[in-house]
C-alpha cells in the first residue's frame, strides 16, 4: 500500500483518505481512514476516522472500489490543489 490513497463517491461526494499510522508496529500494520467531504475555497467536513489494520483497510479499498467509487487526488490537507 502506498503511503495514501484518497476514494470517491462520485454520487454524493463522500471522500475517504486511507493512509498508514507511521507509529504501527511492522508486524502488526495499521491505517487510518478518515471519511468526510471536501467543500471547494473551505475547509473540509471530516466525518469520521477509522483504525484499522493493513488488511482490512484493502478489503474496505476493493469493496468501495467495486461499488463504484473513484481514485481521486488528494481532497483536503497538504496534498490538495486550491
């Protein structure tokens, strides 16, 4: 998994950033998933943060993808284009 992955819902504009804890044990990996809304020229609207471990965290990506949502860039934070 790369460092993050940002999906889509391109109905409602739900956006989900998956990225890893860099304080997770080797062995024992785990990421975050924060849910929430992008609002062009504001802040987002963060919803909800998950801690997950790697694996699930690629299930939760695979099922998501497969219902639909899309790859995007990053929606808010430092990665995001104003």
């Amino acid at each position: 998994m790369r460092r993050q992955g940002w999906l889509q819902d391109p109905k409602t504009t739900e956006t989900k950033r998956f990225h890893r804890d860099e304080r997770s044990h080797r062995e024992f990996p785990m990421v975050f998933i924060d849910s929430g809304r992008p609002f062009p020229g504001k802040p987002a609207l963060l919803k909800r943060r998950q801690h997950v471990h790697k694996k699930e965290a690629m299930k939760n990506w695979e099922k998501l993808l497969k219902e639909g949502w899309k790859v995007v860039k990053p929606q808010w934070g430092k990665g995001e284009e104003v």
